[in-house]
C-alpha cells in the first residue's frame, strides 16, 4: 500500500525463541526506522540507520538487534524476548532524515509468549 | 528538547460535521510538523506536513492543518467529516537545528457517527 512491506504480519513467540521482522522499501529511501507500537503509549523509535549505517539507538536492550544489508532492507532480530516486549512493530523510510516524510509498513503484531 | 502534546484522547464528531484535532507543541529551532492517520491493524499513513511557507497547509482526503507560531500549535481539520474518517491521529514533530528524531504524540482516536 505505501511501498513498506512487513513480514511476518504476526508472530508468537516463546521467550526461548529466536526469530527475526523483516521490512522492505521500494521507494528508493536511503532512510529505514524500526519503531514499537505498545497499547495506550506513544510510538517509540527504536532505530535508526541512514545509508546502512546505525546513526541512532534509543537504549532498546540488546534481546533487539537491527540489521540493514543494503538500503531496502531492514530485519529485527529477536531473541530471548519478555511478555512485555509484545507489541505491534513498525518499519519506516524516508529520503533523508531531515524534513520528508517517512513512510510506513502494515506493521507486525508480535505476541511474546 | 522536543514534544508534542495531544491534548484528547477522542473525538466524537457526527459525520458531515467539522473534525479539529489538536496539536501543540515544543522544539527548539524552527519546526518540522507532521499528521499521519493510523486505521485499525495498518502502519501510519502520512496525511500533510508543514516545513515552511504559507501556514495553512493541506493534505490527504481534504484533511488540512493551520501552523500558528504564537500558540505553537499545528491543529489538524476537515470541513465534513466522513464515518471513513475514524481512526487514530498522529501529530509528529522535528527540529530543523537537529537530525533529532520524529517527535510522536500519544495520538487522538477520532469516532465519526452517522
């Protein structure tokens, strides 16, 4: 719908478990966010990469780990997660970081469990 | 240091009725000011911006917005309101001083009765 693909659209996962999100942008971006989406509480960025390079990480714990190979792909790597972890998970773009807008994925709804 | 306040949770509004959805907010430096809309078990879709230049700025689906500088606001309005228009309101912000991150309020649940 926006350019933005997730997958998987919905995760459960036990706290054992080791999975990855995965996001993809056919804008042609060199921006990519991940954010969490938490009931009653505003977005939260998790990460930022701007030309494949991490330019922000806003203190996630380390159970998240960021991927980004190349400028239209992004992944979320998970492992050892909380209950509290469970969240709908946001994947954007944008054409610089300055002042464009970004662009967003459906989001995947992750149930830890 | 940067904020946005969105001050109700929900607006009720009657379809073919105005929508205002407000939108305060704080930044140093001049302000990037962004709405996305968010409909049930979808990411945010971007409505309007305002960056520089006339205050009154519109957007998607005959949404527009008024940037007011004095009263740090960026409210967001549709003339008619449709039931097509409920969901969730985000009011975003971003300094220009800074490649400081997309400030997002907590949203407004917008319910649009026939």
């Amino acid at each position: 719908e926006t350019g933005v693909t997730q997958t998987p659209r919905h995760l459960v996962m036990g706290m054992t478990n080791k999975k990855s999100l995965k996001c993809e942008q056919h804008l042609g971006h060199n921006a990519m966010y991940w954010y969490k989406q938490s009931a009653k509480k505003p977005l939260e960025l998790m990460f930022v990469y701007s030309l494949e390079e991490r330019v922000e990480n806003n203190s996630v714990p380390s159970r998240f780990s960021p991927e980004c190979p190349n400028s239209s792909h992004l992944f979320l790597h998970l492992h050892t997660l909380q209950p509290e972890d469970s969240a709908l998970y946001l994947c954007a773009s944008s054409q610089d970081r300055g002042k464009n807008e970004q662009f967003f994925g459906p989001g995947t709804r992750l149930t830890v469990l | 240091a940067q904020s946005v306040a969105q001050p109700e949770d929900q607006v009720n509004v009657a379809e073919g009725n105005p929508l205002t959805v407000k939108c305060t907010y704080s930044v140093s430096g001049n302000p990037y000011l962004f709405w996305y809309v968010q409909y049930p078990n979808r990411g945010l879709q971007f409505l309007l911006k305002y960056i520089t230049g006339d205050n009154l700025v519109k957007g998607s689906y005959g949404f527009e917005a008024e940037f007011n500088k004095s009263q740090t606001s960026f409210h967001l309005k549709k003339p008619s309101a449709l039931v097509s228009d409920s969901a969730l309101y985000f009011c975003a912000v971003r300094s220009s001083d800074s490649w400081g991150k997309l400030q997002f309020g907590a949203g407004t649940q917008v319910v649009v009765t026939p």
